[in-house]
C-alpha cells in the first residue's frame, strides 16, 4: 500500500490561503465587466474597471506581509497601475530587486457560453473556476502576493519585490510605458522577472514560456459607394467591397496554405528553438492540436506535432478577428453594400520588427487599390519576445519547484500569445532573468466562452513562486 505524502507547511498554507481568501475574490472580480478599454471606450465612466483596481488593491493591502506598501499609480487619460513594494524579508537583499508582473482588465463576453456559464457568473465544477478573467489574469495579483506571503512565513528569503499589475493590456498595453517611464526610478534594475500570464501544455507539471510572438492588429476598410444600392441594379457595374477586401488580403496571405506573405513578418528560427520543439514534441506526442474544439472532420493546418509547436510560435499567421458592413443574415437585404471593414490579427514571430511589419502591411494594402475604391487603415503593433538563457540557479531553481509542488520536472516551450510588457522589460532590462508561466493550459480558453482557471494548477504555481524567489535571493 503506498501512504499519502505529507504536505509541506508552504503547501498547507497556500491550500488556506487560495480556499479562504484567493477564491471568494476571484469570484467577486469575475462578477465584474472590466472589459480593457479597447472595448469600452467609456471605461472612466462605466466604472467597471475602478471596480476592479479596488478589489484587488484592497485584498492585497490587507494581506498579512511585512513592510508591504500598495499605491494606484495615476496618469491623466491613461487606465490606473496597481503597484506593490514589499521589502526584503528573511535575509534578502533590497539591493537586487524582482519584479512581478499581471493584468486585471478582460476581454469582452464572447458568445457560445455553454448552459449555467457565463462570463461574469463565476462558477466552480470539478476544479475549476470559470467565468471570464480568472485565468487570464485576475488570479496573477492574488498569487504573486500569497507566494510573497508564503516565502516570508515560511522562513524562505525573498529580495525586494515590485509588482505591477496592470490595466490595459488585452488592448495591447498603450498605458503602460508612460507608467513605466514615471516609475523608473522606483521600480530600480530588476534582475529576475516573474510574470503569470500565459500558458502551460498540461496541467502536471510548471511550464515556462520561452518566447512571445509580436502582433500587428489591422482595421482594414473598403469603402467603394456612399450608400448601399439595390445589388439587382448595381450588380456587374459597381464593383463589390468585399470582393476588393478579398483582392487585399490576397496581397498578404495565401488563402490557400494561410502563409503570410510579406517578408517582413518572417525571421529565422533559431536553432535552439527548433530542438526544443522537436524535443517537447517527441515527450508529449498527442499534437498541441488536440487542445482545440475542432468540429467533426476538420484537420490543423500542420500535422507534424514538432512542426505545429513551430508554426504556433515563430511562424507569422493571421486570423480575422472582427467584420463590420456587413448584416446578419437574418435581415440581409438585396443591398450592394457601400463598404466592408475587417479586423486583421496577425502574430508576429518573437524577434520580427513589429514596427518594420506593420509598415510593410500598411504599404501592401493601400498601394494601388483596386477599382479606385477608397482603403483606410488603422495599424497597431506590439513587441514579441526571446527569453535569454536560463542561468544555471534558475534551472536548477525551476526543477527543484516543479517536482516539490507538481511531482514533475519543468518544462519550456514557446507560447503563440502576446504579452507587449515582456517585450519592453527585454529591452529595459537585458540582463534580467525571466519566468514566464501561468495556468492557460487545454480547454482553459482564454478570450472564448466557458474560460477557466485550473484551480489545483493555480495553488501549485504559487507555490514554485515562493521557492524560485527563495532561489534568487540565495543564489551564489
């Protein structure tokens, strides 16, 4: 017979902490509809997303941590910045700061919410929590602070932690490098960087994101008539905008095999990055595909499981995210319509000049335009980002954490995701270490209907958070 395994003290406590405290939160904040302001032009005076800073801000203020100091950091026209300063504790250094990072606005509703789930109706079954944000990221601030917490009662040395977390970034964090800018000086030289918001290939095990790909969001809009016509009298002389839009996107996709098209938006993939695609291909065989509701009959674009990892990380790839001009077929009339508008997603690879991308997208769509109609743009773009090498204590650090909290090693891999502020930290902060990790694992389904949060996978991330803080703070 073999005998339960005893758990630790800090296991214990985070079990308490996320039962008693963390999850009653979550529920409260999931309740709230603090779409990012990409999405709600009137955040100010809709009030959700105030809602949301004072939630958290309060929960995290009333936690039981030393010296803890918690602002809302403000800037004229910008969304707020929640920020923390906890300093050393158990012998760490104030010296050799880590900053943690996280997010608390929402993207939108989405439909295909199944029966008794909804997007701020936050429910829990067999383990996990859904509703919309609670994976994606309302449990970041909750879990940087309980694993601060831990590491202080446990006795395991911590150096001067910041968090940061933060209010626009499901719109691409336009807000925060002016908070950033302002707060250079307190923040100081971070030299490990922890952030919760991206994903794992199962729940077992802790797994660290290696690289982001950079995003080029394009609104895209035909417009060929002043107002729609009767398409009976119109058709065959007026030329239609959704055939033109069609014509467009021929300019930077092929419709075909979905490449993109423009060279811009391709690098070289480093060597270091095809091995470990073909190496976590090879341990876990079921393809990442299989994570995704595919309909009956309906295949991935990339069958080879290693080639999949590889075309979800350092390939270009576009997906229409949006269509305005266009009516519901419910009540589509015999109308040549006078324009058609599309939102273009594309993801970029982690090293792409996103600047060079998005001017490379915005000269092949408006060059030429076919059959004189009128082509508008509006291009936003966001960094990708290559993580450096582990140091040895970090490798070692990240092993140790796993095993203890999970039973399993650590893994790495490359997330198809965007996170704009790791690419800024990259470049402010070249010499940092970085963990990037979080719990969108399969099915969570972060930004679609029936999101949820991994609970046991949540309490075992802020678990190997405490240890990799203690790691840092007494590495040689």
């Amino acid at each position: 017979m073999t005998g339960s395994v005893r758990k630790t003290e800090a296991q214990l406590l985070i079990e308490r902490i996320w039962s008693h405290h963390i999850e009653p939160a979550l529920h409260d904040y999931i309740r709230i509809p603090n779409v990012s302001e990409a999405f709600d032009a009137e955040w100010r005076e809709h009030g959700h997303m105030q809602r949301a800073v004072d939630l958290v801000r309060d929960w995290c203020a009333a936690r039981p941590i030393a010296g803890l100091r918690i602002d809302v950091h403000e800037i004229d026209g910008r969304t707020p910045l929640i920020v923390i300063e906890i300093p050393a504790a158990n012998g760490g250094s104030n010296d050799d700061p880590v900053l943690l990072y996280g997010h608390l606005d929402k993207q939108p509703e989405m439909v295909g919410w199944r029966d008794g789930l909804g997007p701020w109706t936050p429910v829990e079954e067999d383990g996990r929590l859904y509703g919309r944000g609670g994976a994606d990221d309302g449990y970041s601030a909750f879990a940087s602070l309980a694993a601060i917490e831990v590491a202080q009662t446990t006795g395991m040395a911590h150096n001067r932690c910041i968090v940061l977390i933060e209010a626009s970034e499901e719109s691409g964090s336009p807000d925060l490098p002016a908070h950033l800018v302002a707060l250079r000086e307190r923040i100081g030289t971070p030299s490990l960087v922890l952030c919760l918001d991206s994903g794992c290939l199962d729940y077992e095990r802790l797994w660290v994101t290696t690289s982001l790909r950079g995003m080029a969001a394009c609104t895209l809009t035909v417009q060929v008539l002043t107002e729609g016509v009767h398409s009976g009298e119109a058709s065959g002389i007026v030329p239609s905008s959704f055939r033109i839009i069609r014509e467009l996107l021929d300019r930077v996709e092929d419709s075909t095999t979905g490449r993109v098209l423009l060279p811009e938006m391709h690098v070289e993939i480093p060597a270091d990055r095809t091995t470990q695609a073909a190496a976590t291909a090879a341990e876990f065989p079921a393809p990442i595909s299989t994570h995704f509701p595919f309909v009956p009959g309906a295949r991935p674009m990339v069958d080879d499981p290693a080639g999949q990892l590889i075309a979800h990380t350092w390939l270009p790839s576009l997906s229409i995210t949006g269509v305005a001009g266009i009516p519901d077929v419910s009540v589509a009339g015999n109308v040549l319509r006078p324009s058609t508008s599309l939102q273009l997603s594309f993801r970029l690879p982690p090293t792409c000049n996103h600047e060079a991308a998005g001017a490379a997208l915005r000269t092949a769509l408006r060059a030429s335009p076919p059959s004189g109609a009128v082509v508008t743009t509006s291009i936003d773009t966001a960094p990708g980002w290559n993580a450096p090498p582990f140091a040895a204590w970090l490798d070692e650090a990240l092993e140790h954490a796993s095993v203890e909290h999970f039973g399993q090693p650590s893994r790495a891999f490359g997330e198809g995701g965007t996170i704009p502020f790791m690419g800024m930290l990259g470049k402010m902060f070249p010499d940092a270490q970085f963990v990037i990790t979080g719990v969108l694992g399969p099915g969570s389904n972060a930004h679609g209907p029936n999101e949820f949060l991994d609970l046991a996978c949540a309490r075992k991330i802020t678990g190997c958070l405490a240890r990799i803080l203690s790691a840092h703070a007494g590495r040689a």
